[in-house]
C-alpha cells in the first residue's frame, strides 16, 4: 500500500461551460423553506406496532411486513456503528416520527390532480411535475416525507417495458419483482443503519429494464424531508437486466431546523450480463447552521452488484450537504470483466462532518474499478475519505486506480483519507494515488487581478479541483451542482 | 493616468520602497528598471494590491481616484492589468473558461452586459493572432504545464483581452528566448493606443529595443535614483548599473 503525492493532477480537457459562476449571489441554504400542509403521522417511537402501522398503511403483503419485522428484530441485537471519523450526541430513536405523509385529499389519478402545495413545493426546488414541460428529459419520482408523491412519464416508459414507480407500487404492481431483490444486495443484516431501514422503510423509487433496452431519459427521484421531528428512510432498487442501460440521478433537500434530522436511505443496484447503471446523486440536506445547530444526518448504504459479465456500475456523488454524511456507495464485482466506478466530491464547511468513500470488491476475473474522490474543507469541518478496495483469491487480474485529493480552504479544518486495501490475488494492479493542497493566496490575488472578487476565485478554483467528477454527471445536473458547490463554500475564505 | 506620491512600503518589518514619486499619462510608456532587490516587483505588487505589502505612506491616484483605497479586484476592474512575473497555475480551469470569468466580472462592474459565447470567441479569435497563441493551449488548465514563454503569452493575451488602460509588465522578458520576446513585445506594441499607458519592469535593456519607452526610471535602494528618455538604458546596458551606484556614492558624499 502505497500513498505518494503527486506534483500536478494531469491535464485534462473538457467542455466550456458558461458563466455558471457569474450569478452566485446569496450564501443562505436556499431550500429551506418548509411546505404548511397537513400531514398524516404515525406517533413517534419505535417498536413492532409502528412497523405494522407502517405496512398497514402501506397495504403491503404479509410476507414484507414478516420481513421488516424480522430486521427490526435483529437491529434490536446491533449497535450504532462507533468507527466513523465523527461525532454527534447519541440519536434517541424513540423521538423520531417513522412515517409521515402529506394529506392529500383524494388519491390522485393523474399529475393535475396533486395538491397544488405539493405542486408548488417542487416547483419552487426546480422540479416540473407537469408532464408538459418535458424539455428536459427527464423522468422524476417526486418523494416527500415518507411518500412518493408522483413520478412523470410512467406511460411513455413503459411502452418500453421500463418500470418506474414508487417502491410503495413496485410492492403492490410488482410483487415478485421487489420481492426477489429487495435486501439481495444490502441485506437487512449488513449494518445498523440498514437493518433500521428495513424495518421502517416507507418509500423510494423502484426501476426495472428490461434486457437489452437503453432507458431513453434521465431517471431521477426528489427527495424532500418536509415534517418536523421525522426521519426518512426511503429504499431504492435499480435492476437492469442484460444489456440494458439506464442513468440515474437524486436530489434531495430539506428545510431548515434547529434539530437534527435522521435520512437512513438504502439504494440497491443489480447490474446483469453487459448491463450499465450510471448513479449520480446531488446531496443537499440541509446542512445546518453556522454553529452546527441542525442538519440532517445523512447514514445512508448504497450498493450495486455487477452479477454479470462486461456489466458496469458507476456511482458519482455530490456531497455538499448534511450536517453529518456516512456513506460508502460500493460495487460488488462479481462478473467477469465487470466494472465499477466511484466518483465523488464531498464538500464540507462550518460545522459539518463527512465520513465517505466506497468499496470496491473484486471477486470476477478482469474485473476493473477506478474511484476519483475530491473533497473540499472549509470552516471548522471534517472531511474523511474511507475506502476500501478488495481482491478476492479468484479475481486473476484485477485492476484498481483510486485517486484522492484533499483541498483545505482556512486552516481550521480537517482532511483525512482512510484507505484500506486487500488484495488475496498477486495478478491483481493496485494504485493508490492521494494529494492535499490548500487554495493558495497567489491563486486567489492573481484571480483579483484579473478582475474577479474573492468568492468568484474560489468559486472558479474548485470547480477546477472537482471537474474530473463535475464531468461525470449528466449535463442538466452538472451546471446545477457547480453552482451548489460555490454555494456551500460562501463566507468560507476572507 | 497614474500619479504616485511618495510612496512607501514594505513587507513586515523590512522598508523596500523608500519614497517613490512617478507620473504616467495616457499614451506614454515607462520602463523601471533597476538592479536585484532594488524594489520593482516590489512596485508592481503593490500597485496591483498584492496584500503581503504593507503602504506606510504616501499615496496614488489612478485615473482620479484614490487607488490604495480600492481592493485589488476594483483596481484590475478600473483598467489596472499586471502580466505577473509567475503566473499560478490553477489545475482543472481552461484558460479560456478564466478570461472569460474575468472579462465577465469586468464587465459586470462597468454595467455592461457579459458577452455571449459568440461574442466572447469571436474576440478571442481576434485576440489570440496578436500574440500568436493557439487554441489548444488555451483548452488546457490554466498556466499547468505551460512552458515559461506560453505562461508570459497568456499573460499577454490575457491583457489583450481586458484592454487595460494601465498594463504593468512585471519582468516579463525574464526566461523568454529572443523568438518568444518578440511576439511577446509585438503583442504590446499593437495594443499601444493614445488611451492607454504601460509600465515596463525589467532587469535589461533588451526588452526595450522592442517595447520603445518614452521614459526610463532607474530604481535603486527603493527610490527612482534616475530618469531619462530611452538613451538612459542604452547607457545602463553599457555600462551596468555600477556606475549608478557610483553615481550616487559620489552624490552623497559629495
């Protein structure tokens, strides 16, 4: 195991964009505003009667609710994982509310008949649920609280026999389907946080392509905590079957709060013979205040397994918010000649805390991972990079490249990089490369010559130092998440 | 254009500009020249607000305002450019994507409306002939990996882009070869207008055979010991700046 620095990251080409930069104008958690409607909530605690609560409502079948039941059984016998580079005071689970959805008088039949709050409520975040304004191309499951609201474009998907649903529909359209996946990649036992979704998992998006099929849009789901004093814990399940594609992405926001709020999501993946899901998240929780006074605690497993040959995972993440983030989006490479990727920026400032990175597991032969992990501090944060890359006995010839580069703006704040490495194969190629620089001050006065102010310098320098991952995001999101990322940074340097 | 008052500055505690007087009008160039540590770059940062140089006294005035008093961002904004004598790197942003940033944020201070991609590449392309710098290179981050005379090119191409009304030249002949100096003074030669002034920092006389100066500044020990027309440097090169060093002894002895 090996970690150097390296004098200069390569070279690299790409495409201009435009003044992404230019109009950055106000440093307030933008999304913070809170939706005044009502809403229908389980009390708050947890035992088995929420559970049953929560699949009662859902009219889930017998053998889902045995099955949250029998995780939440065994999350009782866990604990809360220590080994994270952060801190908070212990999470009392009992002063959570599990299930909280907005009340909406009928049932909607078609997209013009959602509550125009909730309408107005996405709207405001940037997200059309009319089907009208489909320019952008995009598919959306519009998550609230504990429910999924609406998802767009259901019909035209399915002509192509692509399902896109709430899981909450997956379960009582797709029984069998949901069913032989759900926990087959995360299973309620992996970790603490994972069994607690099991048990009280209320929605998320479900996606199933079929074999030999290219999804022709983005496939995107919004997530949006609204209620006070809730958690949520949503489920998402990606199956592509052989040789089909589909890109992916999430969003997530939430208002502002003093206290802390819980999102214990799990994501699974199951990518089949030369099959190919591309997973892109835009993480904005909010990532509470100056002083560290509320933001979400963000404890989420994410997971894909390449069962098939030739098949490919990749997952990019945009961190910027959360007052907490604990997270390894990981690919299993089981198939030969399978592929998994991890790109990621990780952005923390003020008070926030980040412990994430991936894990790689080479099992197939020929298998290939690359992970690209660029994290930013700024304020009094904490900034950890956790990976682990594993070559099991049979996978002859497997490759890895990680590259890990730290940038520190102020000297108050903490990077750190974790990375584990196990190789049990001698044909396998390890390479771990690391850096950790600071945003000089000759960068930023040769920036102020040129005309431009202190924030728009480093607004420009690390988007600079993030554009490897910035490039891996599909278009609509990227000029989105450049933005995002200056965002988060205001105030941080001057 | 550029009136400067008995200037005085330093870094911590170490004096490097004694008391420097100097005035530049529209139209005209001036060289600075000097020997090491004589206080040029010295100069140059501090006009251009480099915030390691503290002023302890006097003034300047740029285009009738109180330029000490501005930030170094309002400076470049109010037509003050300054080629560095190291340009930074900055790995992951294009040189393209950074002028355009900067001749954006220019023209946003001025109240003019950005231009658009179009506009933007149509005067790149225009640009780019005067120093005759290629496309490629400006794709490439930032300065990373450039080659001394490429940065000293972008460093002119980039004024040709912001049309400055004051361009200092911090010793931007310094690691040119003789092929690269003469682009890079051919570049500043076509840009030299009635509207516009420069300051030339330099070590030799070279540069100025082809960048020709109206006036020529000596400075020693942080003061301008000397000035002249561009006869002074020619006398400099020959016979080195010895002589005025013994000039001055000689001055103060006396």
């Amino acid at each position: 195991m090996l970690e150097f620095c390296r004098p200069n990251p390569g070279v690299n080409m790409y495409e201009e964009n435009d003044d992404i930069l230019g109009d950055v104008t106000s440093s307030e958690y933008k999304y913070g505003f809170v939706t005044d409607i009502e809403s229908d909530d389980a009390p708050k605690g947890l035992n088995e009667d929420i559970i049953r609560f929560i699949s009662a409502k859902k009219k889930e079948p017998e053998w889902l609710l045995e099955w949250r039941l029998k995780a939440y059984r065994h999350w009782l016998t866990m604990e809360e994982p220590k080994w994270p580079n952060v801190q908070y005071p212990a999470i009392n689970y009992q002063d959570v509310i599990y299930y909280s959805a907005p009340k909406q008088k009928v049932a909607p039949n078609s997209l013009d008949e959602i509550d125009p709050e909730l309408r107005k409520t996405f709207e405001k975040l940037g997200i059309s649920l009319q089907e009208q304004k489909r320019l952008t191309g995009v598919a959306v499951d519009a998550v609230i609280d504990s429910v999924s609201i609406a998802t767009t474009f259901k019909e035209e998907l399915a002509e192509l026999g692509i399902i896109f649903c709430s899981m909450s529909e997956a379960v009582r359209e797709h029984p069998e389907l949901v069913r032989k996946y759900i926990g087959s990649v995360v299973p309620p036992t992996d970790n603490y946080f994972s069994a607690l979704n099991s048990a009280v998992f209320t929605d998320g998006s479900f996606c199933f392509i079929p074999a030999g099929v290219r999804c022709p849009m983005e496939l995107s789901t919004y997530f949006r905590i609204n209620a006070a004093n809730t958690g949520q814990f949503e489920r998402t399940l990606i199956v592509a079957e052989a040789g089909s594609y589909v890109s992916y992405l999430e969003g997530c926001t939430a208002p502002m709060r003093d206290e802390n709020q819980l999102h214990a999501a799990v994501v699974e993946i199951v990518a089949m013979e030369k099959a190919e899901v591309k997973y892109s998240t835009v993480q904005n929780w909010y990532p509470g205040d100056k002083d560290g006074h509320g933001g979400i605690y963000n404890f989420v497993t994410k997971r894909g397994i390449c069962q098939g040959d030739y098949s490919k995972i990749s997952w990019t993440q945009v961190e910027t918010g959360s007052s907490i983030t604990w997270k390894y989006p990981s690919v299993i490479l089981k198939g030969d000649y399978s592929n998994g990727e991890f790109y990621s920026v990780a952005v923390t400032n003020n008070m926030q805390q980040a412990d994430t990175g991936t894990k790689m597991i080479h099992i197939g032969k020929h298998t290939r991972s690359r992970i690209v992990s660029k994290g930013i501090s700024a304020g009094r944060s904490n900034n950890s990079y956790r990976g682990l890359v594993q070559v099991g006995r049979n996978a002859t010839k497997a490759r890895n490249f990680s590259q890990c580069d730290s940038l520190l703006l102020g000297d108050k704040c903490g990077a750190h990089t974790f990375p584990y490495i196990e190789v049990k194969n001698n044909t396998a190629v390890v390479e771990h490369e690391a850096t950790t620089s600071k945003i000089g001050e000759d960068q930023i006065f040769y920036c102020n010559q040129r005309g431009m102010d202190t924030e728009t310098a480093v607004a420009l320098i690390i988007n600079g130092f993030a554009k490897e991952v910035m490039n891996q995001l599909p278009m609509e999101f990227a000029v989105e998440a450049q933005k995002l990322l200056a965002i988060s940074l205001e105030g941080s340097v001057g | 254009m550029l009136k400067i008052t008995d200037l005085h500055a330093g870094i911590e505690e170490k004096k490097i500009l004694k008391g420097i007087n100097l005035q530049i009008k529209a139209g005209e160039v001036h060289a600075i020249m000097g020997p090491n540590g004589s206080g040029k770059s010295t100069l140059a940062s501090v006009l251009a607000g480099r915030e390691s140089f503290e002023v302890t006294g006097g003034s300047v005035e740029f285009l009738g305002k109180d330029l000490l008093d501005m930030a170094p961002e309002d400076r470049a904004r109010e037509g003050m450019f300054l080629a560095f004598q190291y340009p930074v790197e900055i790995p992951g942003v294009s040189t393209t994507n950074f002028i355009k940033t900067a001749v954006n944020e220019t023209r946003k201070y001025r109240g003019q409306e950005p231009l658009d991609a179009v506009a933007f590449l149509k005067l790149m392309k225009e640009r780019m002939k005067l120093v005759q710098i290629d496309q490629s290179l400006l794709s490439r981050s930032l300065n990373e990996g450039f080659s001394g005379g490429e940065k000293k090119r972008n460093e002119i191409f980039q004024m040709a882009m912001l049309e400055p009304k004051l361009a200092i030249l911090d010793e931007t002949d310094s690691g040119l070869d003789i092929d690269a100096l003469r682009i890079v003074a051919n570049g500043v030669n076509q840009l030299r207008s009635k509207d516009n002034a420069f300051l030339v920092v330099t070590h030799y006389q070279r540069l100025l055979e082809y960048i020709v100066p109206d006036f020529v500044h000596v400075l020693y020990n942080g003061r301008i010991v000397k000035s002249g027309t561009k006869e002074l440097a020619l006398e400099l090169e020959e016979k080195g700046y010895d002589f005025i060093k013994n000039e001055i002894l000689v001055a103060e002895q006396a």
